[in-house]
C-alpha cells in the first residue's frame, strides 16, 4: 500500500538471479557430460542452441547471448572434433542454428531492455503524480497521531480511484477520505477534482455541510452530462479544543471507532447519497458529533478493504480483526495490511486505502508549551 514496502524474501533475491544467469552454461556443460556417456551415433550437440535462448531469457545485457552463443559454438566444434556428431553435415546445421539462436536471443534482449526503460519511466511519472494528487501526510498534526496506507489496483501505476487527505484549517483539522466509482484515468481525474475541491473548501467553510456542498457543485461541473460516475466520501472534523470528531457520510463505509478491544462503526443519523448523485446543495446533510477519549482511534477505509474476498468467496471481515490490532498506529496498519493480504491470497484486485487517526488531546503546559497528553 502507500507506504511502499516489497513483499517477499528480498535475501534470496542475489542467489536466484546468480542461478538464472549461469543456467544457460550449467546446460552447457550438462551437455558436454551427456555426450561423453553416449555412443557417437547419439547425437546431443543440437540441444546447445537451447542455451543462448535461456541466454536471452534469464541475462540482463546484449553481450549475455552472445558470449553464451561463442561458448556453444566452441563446445558443438570440440565435440565434431571428437567423433560426436559427424556425417551428414550435422555439426554444420548445429552451428547454424546457435548463430540463429543467438542473434534472436540477442534482439530480444535488446527489446526487453528498451521497454523496461520505458517502464521505468512511466512509473516514475507516476510516482510524481501520486506525490502531487496524494501527497504524504504529516505523521502528527495537532491532536492526531496519523498513518495511511494506499494501493492502487493497477500496482504499476501507483495511483487509482481512491482518494484522501488530512489538513489542518482555521476551524481545526479536516480529513477526507473516498472512492470514485471505477478505475483508469478517468477516476484519477476525478478523484483529482474532489482533492482540489477539498483542499480549497476545507480552509473556507465553516461547516463540513459547506464543504461537502461545494465538493458537489464542483463534481458536478466536473462530471457534467455523465450521471453515471460519482463519488463516496466521508469528511471529518476535529473542532478546535474540543474532544470530539464531526463525521459527514456521503455514501462511504462506515469509519470504525476503536476504543480498547471493541470496534464501533460510526453510522450516519440517516444515509446521504454519494457526491455526482443528487445536488447536495438541496438536501439536509446530517453530522454525527462522536465524543473521544485520549487514545481513541478512528480507521477509515475504502471498499478495497471490506470487499477483499479469499477463495471461498468471504469478504474481509475488518470489523472484527481491527479491534485485535497492536496499540500504535503504524504497527496497526502494518498488521491490517499483513491480515487482508493473507486472507486474500493474491494481489487486491481493486483500490485500497485505509487512513488511522490516533486522537490525544492537546495540553498547554504551566510553562506555556503545548503537548500531547499521555494516557495513564
């Protein structure tokens, strides 16, 4: 997810590639043994060619093949000259076709190297556009200890439908999180658009009903004729020096509270349609206000999560595995991440985000700084 980590055992990585690039010698030389143990009438010089093709599968430069293709040539001419092979211009057709071999293995090596470079520099773009659409989140930002993890269904791509963000504004910290309805770029657009709507709003409106009203105005500018796209989005407020979160669903799962062992999901006080809809600028948007106790922490998720199915067929079932998580808010997403990928058994198949909010309520202490309160 966002916090990019590789999956597997990186340690083995050197020892398999070593392996892979002295395959096509290790045939060689196999080769060379098999032609020793066999009659003369048996000939096993044509399976050389084989090596500068493993050559040209398994070597990460153009010179790999052809000093794999030099080496074949020279072994198929010593085994001629020691009586394997000949009559019937065999050791000629071998040589021929290791020359084939070779400068295919070599071509192909050539347009292997050239699309990785292609490759690479795709993903550095989107990289930086990830970077720009969602930077990185302060660890800390006022009373709120925050983590997030992010992966885009295209895991090439890097970025995807799923969108968040957490800032800090006049009226206290603001935090949105939601999915846009499908995948490509399209759904970078859009989610791009809500970002930009939010960012703006959320410094200008005192209200998390304003803010939402303008993030629907903009979507629908944005989306215009295209009723079927739309967005699901939660806002959320933390007032200033208030020991609260307001929570404004539009359509989104649920956020769980966790507090102590138990997981409470945070229900609207009736539901509100998802953003490209209905015109929110005409309907009463509901706020659930939540008190927090210091240490309360607040896991807001996306539809990748919950939705993440194992072989069976069964959903993740996060209300349940989230309350079992370690005390920090990093080894919290750390353990979740671990717990849907071994549920699922394979690549998510669809965006994923999950945003952990660890709530400690500021102090002013007698000397006039200002701290986190610790719990007992």
């Amino acid at each position: 997810m966002r916090r990019v980590g590789v999956e597997g055992d990186r340690p083995l990585l050197p020892v398999i590639g070593l392996i892979l690039r002295l395959l096509p010698f290790l045939l060689i030389l196999a080769v060379v043994v098999l032609a020793a143990g066999t009659p003369e009438n048996v000939h096993v010089g044509p399976l050389l060619a084989v090596a500068p093709a493993l050559s040209g599968l398994t070597q990460t430069a153009p010179r790999g093949p052809l000093v794999t293709g030099v080496v074949a040539a020279v072994v198929a001419l010593g085994l001629a000259a020691l009586g394997q092979g000949r009559g019937g211009g065999e050791p000629y057709v071998t040589l021929v076709s290791i020359g084939l071999v070779t400068t295919t293995a070599w071509a192909g090596v050539h347009v292997r190297m050239r699309q990785e470079r292609t490759i690479k520099e795709v993903r550095s773009v989107a990289e930086a556009a990830q970077e720009v659409l969602l930077p990185q989140v302060p660890q800390h930002m006022g009373s709120l200890t925050v983590g997030v993890r992010y992966r885009a269904a295209a895991a090439e791509a890097r970025i995807g439908g799923d969108l968040y963000e957490v800032v800090p504004t006049p009226f206290g910290i603001r935090v949105a999180i939601g999915d846009v309805r499908g995948k490509g770029l399209g759904a970078v657009r859009t989610a791009a658009a809500v970002l930009s709507a939010f960012r703006e709003a959320a410094y200008e409106e005192e209200e998390l009903q304003g803010v939402a009203r303008r993030l629907s105005a903009s979507l629908e500018r944005r989306l215009g004729e295209d009723d079927e796209e739309f967005v699901t989005l939660i806002l959320l407020g933390f007032p200033n020096d208030q020991a609260c979160v307001d929570i404004l669903n539009c359509g989104h799962p649920s956020p769980l509270l966790l507090r102590s062992a138990h997981a409470e999901a945070l229900d609207p006080p009736t539901p509100t349609p998802p953003l490209g809809i209905l015109d929110l600028r005409k309907l009463e948007l509901p706020v659930l206000r939540v008190p927090l106790l210091p240490e309360d922490r607040l896991l807001l998720y996306t539809d990748g999560i919950i939705e993440a199915r194992n072989a069976a067929g069964e959903f993740y079932p996060l209300p349940d595995r989230a309350p079992d998580s370690l005390p920090g808010v990093e080894d919290t997403l750390d353990r979740l991440e671990a717990d849907v990928r071994r549920h699922v058994g394979h690549p998510l198949q669809d965006d994923a985000a999950m945003v952990l909010l660890q709530y400690a309520p500021v102090v002013v202490r007698q000397d006039g700084l200002r701290g986190a309160q610790l719990s007992a």
